[in-house]
C-alpha cells in the first residue's frame, strides 16, 4: 500500500509541476517572442505580466461551455482528453534528476519503446477532433496532423533506435548513465556529439510532432481557421493548448534525456538536487529554442512537409543507424558503452 | 539457422528473391516492353522448378527448427507449381496487352503468390502454414482486381479479400487454440503429444481449433459449404489469374491440408501408416468431399458461361480430391491434382485464346459457337481437357480419378467412390456441351477472321502444346510420374 | 506489473485532471436556455456551411496511413534488436539488413511508382 501512496503523491507533484511549467511556458512565449519582435509582451497583470496565466485561465473558467450543432458528442469530448493524457504520460519513464526518487516508472526497461508508442497516441485525440467536429477546416486540419505526425514519426523512432543502440539499453535511465562514461570529459559523452545525425533528426521530427512552426500546417490560420480545434471554445479549446505545450515540454526533456546528457552535470554527487536543476536548465533552454524557431522560420509548404518525411528524414535516420550499428560492431572509440 | 536449412526451402527462397528483386526490375523496364518481366519471371519460376525437380529424389529434411519439411511431396507440388505458374506466364503476355492489362507488378505479384504456395507445401507447423496462406492469399487479392477499373473484376479483388481475411481469421485462431490445448504448433510435435496424452484427444479446445483450422484451408481449396467465393472471383478475376488460382492455389492448399490432417493423425487408436487419417476426422472430410461433388457438379451443369462453369467445376475436383484425402493417399491425391491441374490449364489455354481477341471478353457459351471448326487447335486442346476432366482414358483425369477411386474403396468408404462415379458420369454433360457448342453448332453472328489471330502467339501455343502433351502423357506413362512421387525414401507427411 | 503501476497511476489521475477540467467549464460558465441555431452552427467562415463535413476523404491520406503502419513495425522491430546488439554481433546485423532490404525494396519501389508524391498523386 504506502507503494501506491508514494506513487500518487510523485505523480501529483509531477501533473502538478507540469501544469504550472505550462501556465509560464505560454507566458515565456509571449514575452520572448515580443523581445524578438521589439515588443513590450503582457506586463499588466502583476509585476511583469506574472499573473497573465492566472488571467487566462479564470478567463477561459468562465467561458459558456458551446457545443455547435451536428458534432459526434462522445469522440468530441474524448478527443481533448487524447492530446492531454498520452502528454503528461510521457513523463512517466523521464529521468528528472538523479536516482530513483526522479523518475516515476524508473523499473521500466522499455522507456525508449514507451515513449515512442505514447508518443503516436495523440495523433488520435487530434484526428479524431477533427473528424468529431462537423466541420470542413476541423477534418482537413485533422487529416493533415496525422498524416504529418506519423510520416516524422518513423524519423523520431528511428533516431531513438540508434539512441537505444548506442546505450544497448532502453532504460532512460541507462541511456543518461550511457552518455558519461569514464573515457570521455564532460560533455563531449553526450549523445549530441556522439550521434549527431540523430541529433538533428529528433528535433526535425519534434517540431512536426509537436506541430508547432515552422511545421503548423494543422492550424494554419490563414487556410484552416484553427485546424482541428476550430470548434472547440472554453475549458475544451484550453485542454489542447495544453496538450500543445506539455507535449512541448515533454520533447524538450526527451531531448535532454537523450542527447544532453540528462540531469548529469557538476557534482551531482554531492547534491543529488543538483541534477534536478540541471535538467531544468537544459529543458528549459531547449524551450527558448522552440520559440526562437517560431519566430525567426515561415511556415513550409504542404506537399514539402511530406517530401521531407517520407524521402529524406526516414531514409537518412535508417541509414544513419545502420551506419552506427557497423561502427558499435567495429568497436570505434566514440561508439563503446 | 544454417546453410542445410536454406537448403529445405530453395524453390522458395528462389521464387521470393527473385519476386522482390523483379519488383524493382520492373521500375526500369519502359511500359512499352513489360513483355520483358514477364520472361524475367519465366525464368525465374523455371529456375525454381528446376532446383525442385533436382531435389525431388533427396532425403527427408526438417529445417528452420521443424518448422519446414522437405520430401517428395513438396518437391513434386513445388514442380508443379512453378510449371504452371510459368505457362500462366507465358498465356499472359499476349492476353494482357490486348485487354489493356500490361503492368508489370502482375509478374513480381505472381512469382510472391507462388513463393508462399512453395511455402505452403513444406510446412510443417502450423504457423509456417498461416504465414504461407497469408503470402500466397495477398498477392493473389491484389491480382484478381488487375481489370481495374472493370467492375467485375474490383468486386472479385473485394469479395475474395473479405471472405479471404475472415478464413484467415479462423486459421489463426484455430492454431492460437491448439497450441492452447497442446503447447506447441508444430505437427511432429502435436502428433507426438498426442500420441504421448491420450487424454488429449478428446480435448474440447483441441477440437475446437482443428475445426477452425480446417474451416481457414477448407476455404483456400473452395470446398463446400465454404466455396460460395469461388464463382463470382474465378469470373471476375482475368483469366490469367483465375488459371492459376484455379489449379497452383489448390494444389498448395491441398498439401498444406494434408500435412495438417497427418498431424492430427494420432487421434486414430492405430498408427500404421506414413500419413494416416484420423478416426475424429474422416466421417467429416468424407461427408464434405460427397457433398462438394455433388454440388459442385449440379451447380455447374446449370451455368451458361464457361469461365463460371470451370469455376464450379474446380469445386467438384475438390471435392473429389478431398475424397483422397478422406482415404488418407497422398500420392493419390497429388497425381490427382497434378491432372487436374493441367487439364484445367489447357482448357484456360482456350478460354485466353478467345480473351485475347478484339472487343469485349465474353465467355458465354454462345460465343464459342463453331470456334472449334474455325481453330481445330484450340477445338482438340478443349476436347482433351474436357475428357481430361471428365475422366476419360487415356488422359490424365482417367488415371487421377482411378488412382484415387481405388484409395477411396480400400479405406472402406466404398459409399463415397459411389457417389464420385455417378457424378463424374453428371459432369459429361456439362463438360461435353462446351464441345457440342464448340463443333456443332453455327455462330449467330458471322464471326470476323479471327482463326488468325487465335492461333497466332507463340508462347500461348507453347503453353497449349505442353499443357495438352502433359495431359497426354500423364494419361499414358502415369508411372513416370508417381516414380518422382514415391522414388525416394518412404516418405511421412509429418514426423 | 510493479513496473508499470506508475504508469497506471498517473494515467488516472491525468484523466482525472482532463475531466475536472471539462467538468469545470460546465459548471462555472454561463448557460444560456434560449437555443440560437446560428450559434451553434460549423463555422465556415461566416457562410452556411454547404453540405456535411464528414464525407469521403481523399485516398491520399488513407494511403499515407497504410504506409505507416507498414515502416513503424519496422521500426519497432529496431528496438529489441538495437537493445541486443552487441551480443549478436555481425549476425545480428546481417539479419537485420536482410529485413531491411527487403521493407526498403519496398520503400524504393513505392517511391518510384510515385506513392510519396503529394501532388501528383492522382493520376
């Protein structure tokens, strides 16, 4: 029994981590990008916008809760579910920090393959919210997100095989403890430096998967009104905002775990709650990447999107682990456990 | 896994290799000269045919851990096979290019087809036996919806899928609960277990996947009552496809089903023989084979087209040769098929010659008015067949049917050799109207000078001569051919 | 099944969360009784909306669909033999380029035949 009470208060403190982590990652967005854009951002409710979320959120609170005229009622309000649920699931095999007491499901061997099939999960809530919605931009923009979301995909799973290959291990846990081993100093372990292509791969298909710019077709406004949510108003439209940027956070610290080096860094050792702040920072700076993208990249065509899936990401990421499988066997330098 | 493995599956290996690797051929051949992959897949189906035919006489081989088994049974299935396939091949050429059909994934299609029937005849467990229904069935869903967009031929490529996945269905769960039952899939294996456990014989859950299993292979050979596919896909289909489905398809199943019956054979108190018909299941593949003839014959003496007629008409031959599988020959049955199978073929070579012409394909009776004085060719070729099919000596059928008949009656089931008499005595009257139609009576329209072009392809007249000389001389020599069936060891379906 | 208690756990409470959350806009925001049929209506940009939204789909999208499947059981099957690699050595490689040979005989013919183009996949 105290197992289960233990696991339900680690698992409240983590929702309850990652919600606050969304209230302020939609306001980091907004006044980041304001930066970039020499604007000022929100700054009127509370002591530099602090309170702007807290706004947002009573605000949404009090919306009437529509629901228009022809929707498929169940899948309609299962649908947000979808987005939200596999996103905060994604946490549960993440390493946050050092040892066992930062990691939820830490006797899990199979993180990588969890990950990778959770992942694909909210591929459903977001086609199916089309598909529910009665309405000609909902489907199209939910056809379009899944047929982008699984074509990057196949890019994700396979840099994360090679990852898994370089580890010989599924474990996230493993995978961080892979990245520092003795031979190498400091970062240079890290999966970033030793499977760059991966590397490159991951964020490339993060960025469709996450659906977010330079990849937001889904929710191209100017073509689709808001994509598959463009029926959804209130709490309900709410859910998926936060399905976007938890899943956003998620990849961010999937990326940590996976090529960062995860929670490792200076003596964590010694303070093991060290390791909590490392990862912090490194996620956190995988944020600001994220929305300086937004920012700085337009919006790719349609038709480009699908080219680069199927014709260049998939067969690059094959090869790239086929190539690293040949160079494990050689037993090269970089590529020993 | 080892070189002597590979070894017990090679016509397989050959024919899938050479599929894949014609797949991507064929990216390269202009549309102007598919002709080319489709001697590509020729040779390919003759190179298979050939390494079957050197290592028919070869010991008994168990590879890939048991899963596979290589005799002379599946050798000699494995010959005919890819003889057929490769005078499919050879009858295609001319007829897809006249009916707008030349595209050249039909070759890699086909050659994919055939490599998992030349799965199917070397399985020895049973998910080795699932996975090659799976592989010759997908192609062959694909390939009977090649008329694309003519709607007959989608609606065969639809109905054949269906009714094909649900079959598979039952196949899979049929084997999910026999190794519930016994604990493993292989046959050898089961047939020990059951041997070891006679308790296990009288297992509800045993019964129950071999049941369903039967159900799954009882479809892929069209017997009653699991035969209401057949027609409208055998009709659908383009005739080169439904002369393959209607002889390679059973042949490969019929193997399969065999191999699958043995395994079970220890459900019978005695064990004598190499491959033996258990107690539990002969009532049952007898009563289904009485009742597959008799339909099937009945039913086609009333159809007025002749592709719908043959495709009854390879029903009834299921059912004759479940009749040997009922008396536990296998050889028997083998022979039987391999007659069959030709004749059958050659009465396609005729069905093509006429698909092959200008205009609309029509298989109506009428159409062949008088096509037997205006092509004596093609008039002998259909009149062999059809004596072939009825069973007349000194064709193959004659033998096949004799050969099996004496099995039927020496396995004590004299009632069901009864029956497969007096209806191959039914079928001469629809297999003898076709020859009536074709020599005695005048077309009603005067017919355009087509004799010359029904004659004119050279590889269709090849697949005619051999099709009919094979009819000829498996009718004459029969023990040239069951010398390859029995000239090695004694052989055990399962062991 | 200890591994995946916490995965059971957090999943209940997320869906807890989400249906609180639906729960709360249900209670806290306004209810209008008068029905208003232009407001509940699909938003088409301000138009009727012309015919149902849910109709046939183009066969592009089931295509892509079908594909998929077919290349991530490919790539699930990466990760036990990526995980084992180092005990399998070079013939587990070689096993595992078989069975990427033959799914990427497949991947070059469809991309040859056109399957992957977008755009002119119609025809």
């Amino acid at each position: 029994m105290p197992v289960v009470v233990e696991v339900t208060l680690k698992s409240a403190a983590l929702i309850f981590v990652l919600l606050t982590g969304f209230a302020y990652l939609s306001l980091l967005e907004r006044k980041f990008i304001a930066r970039l854009q020499a604007r000022i951002g929100p700054n009127r409710a509370g002591p530099f916008g602090l309170l702007q979320p807290v706004a947002d959120g009573l605000k949404l609170i009090f919306k009437e809760s529509v629901t228009p005229k022809g929707v498929d009622k169940p899948i309609y309000f299962l649908a947000p579910a979808l987005v939200v649920v596999p996103a905060l699931m994604l946490f549960a095999v993440i390493p946050v920090g050092k040892g066992a007491t930062f990691q939820l499901a830490s006797d899990l061997n199979v993180g990588a393959l969890y990950v990778v099939g959770v992942m694909s999960l909210a591929v459903y809530g977001i086609a199916l919210a089309g598909w529910a919605s009665n309405n000609k931009y909902a489907v199209l923009g939910g056809l379009r997100a899944a047929a982008q979301m699984i074509a990057y995909e196949l890019g994700m799973g396979l840099s994360v095989a090679a990852v898994v290959l370089m580890a010989s291990s599924a474990s996230l846990a493993d995978i961080v403890a892979a990245q520092y081993p003795e031979q190498y100093g400091g970062i240079l372990g890290w999966f970033l430096f030793r499977q760059p292509v991966a590397a490159a791969i991951f964020v490339i298909a993060a960025f469709a998967e996450v659906a977010r710019a330079p990849f937001d077709l889904v929710e191209a406004e100017q073509e689709l009104t808001a994509g598959f949510m463009t029926e959804y108003g209130g709490m309900k439209f709410a859910l998926f905002f936060m399905g976007e940027y938890v899943k956003m956070i998620a990849v961010s610290a999937l990326f940590t775990t996976f090529f960062l080096g995860g929670w490792s860094g200076p003596f964590v050792n010694e303070a093991p709650i060290l390791s909590v702040v490392y990862f912090t920072i490194k996620v956190v700076v995988c944020l600001l990447a994220f929305i300086w993208v937004r920012a700085t990249l337009p919006r790719v065509r349609y038709d480009k999107l699908m080219d680069m899936g199927w014709k260049v990401l998939f067969p690059v990421a094959l090869a790239n682990v086929l190539v690293t499988a040949v160079l494990i066997l050689l037993g090269l330098p970089g590529y020993r456990l | 896994m080892n070189v002597a493995d590979l070894e017990t599956v090679l016509p397989f290996l050959l024919l899938a290799t050479g599929g894949v690797a014609l797949l991507l051929v064929d990216l390269a051949v202009p549309q102007a000269r598919k002709s080319l992959t489709g001697w590509l897949a020729f040779v390919v189906a003759l190179a298979a045919g050939v390494s079957a035919l050197a290592l028919v006489s070869g010991k008994t081989m168990k590879g890939f851990a048991g899963m596979v088994q290589a005799d002379a049974f599946a050798y000699f299935a494995d010959v005919l096979l890819c003889v057929v396939a490769a005078l499919v091949i050879l009858l295609s050429l001319r007829y897809h290019t006249a009916r707008g059909l030349m595209r050249g994934e039909f070759y890699p299609l086909l050659l994919l087809s055939l490599s998992g029937m030349s799965l199917a005849v070397h399985a020895a467990d049973l998910l080795v036996v699932f996975l090659a229904i799976e592989l010759l069935s997908i192609p062959l869903y694909v390939l009977s919806g090649f008329a694309r967009p003519r709607l007959e031929s989608e609606e065969a490529a639809l109905k054949y899928f269906l009714t094909g996945a649900f079959a598979s269905g039952f196949l899979v769960y049929g084997v999910a609960l026999i190794y519930g039952a016994s604990g493993t899939t292989a046959l050898g294996d089961l047939r020990a277990a059951l041997l070891d456990n006679p308790a296990l014989t009288s297992d509800a859950l045993l019964m129950a996947g071999l049941a369903l299993v039967m159900v799954g292979l009882l479809f892929k050979i069209a017997a009653v009552p699991f035969h209401f596919w057949a027609p409208d896909v055998y009709e659908g289909a383009p005739t080169t496809v439904t002369a393959f489905m209607a002889t390679a398809t059973k042949a490969a199943a019929f193997l399969a089903l065999m191999r699958v019956v043995a395994g079970f054979a220890a459900l019978s108190p005695s064990l004598a023989q190499p491959f033996e018909v258990a107690d539990a299941l002969r009532p049952m593949l007898a009563l289904i084979a009485a009742i597959t003839m008799i339909v099937g014959n009945v039913t086609a003496l009333a159809q007025q087209n002749v592709k719908r007629m043959l495709a009854y008409s390879s029903i009834a031959h299921a059912g004759y040769a479940l009749a040997g599988v009922a008396s536990g020959d296998a050889t028997a049955v083998l022979f039987y098929l391999a007659a069959y199978a030709f004749a059958t073929l050659a009465a396609f070579v005729v069905l093509i010659a006429v698909g092959s012409t200008e205009g609309n394909e029509d298989h109506r009776y009428e159409a062949y008015a008088g096509l037997g004085r205006r092509a004596p060719l093609l008039g002998v070729i259909m009149a062999l067949a059809m004596f072939s099919l009825i069973g007349i000596p000194p064709t193959a059928g004659f033998v096949g049917k004799y050969f099996l008949f004496r099995a039927v009656v020496a396995s004590d089931l004299t009632w069901l050799a009864v029956i497969g008499v007096l209806t191959s005595a039914l079928s001469a009257a629809f297999y003898l109207r076709v020859l009536m139609v074709l020599f005695m009576r005048e077309p009603e329209t005067a017919p355009e000078a087509e004799p010359a072009a029904l004659a004119a392809d050279a590889p269709r007249m090849v697949a005619a001569y051999v099709s009919a000389a094979a009819v000829l001389l498996i009718g004459v020599f029969p023990s040239a051919v069951l010398a390859l069936l029995t000239g090695g060891e004694l052989v055990a379906l399962v062991r | 099944m200890n591994d995946f208690l916490p995965i059971f756990v957090l999943l209940v409470l997320a869906s807890g969360l989400v249906s609180l959350v639906l729960l709360i806009s249900v209670l806290f925001g306004p209810r209008r009784r008068a029905r208003n049929e232009t407001k509940l209506q699909p938003y088409e940009s301000g138009m009727r909306p012309i015919g149902p939204a849910q109709r046939r789909l183009p066969v592009r999208f089931y295509l892509i669909a079908v594909l998929f499947i077919l290349f991530d059981i490919e790539v699930v099957f990466f990760f036990p033999w990526a995980v084992a690699l180092r005990e399998l050595g070079w013939a587990g490689l070689l096993s595992m380029l078989i069975f990427i040979g033959i799914l990427e005989a497949g991947h070059f013919w469809l991309w040859r035949r056109g399957a992957l183009e977008w755009e002119k996949m119609d025809k």
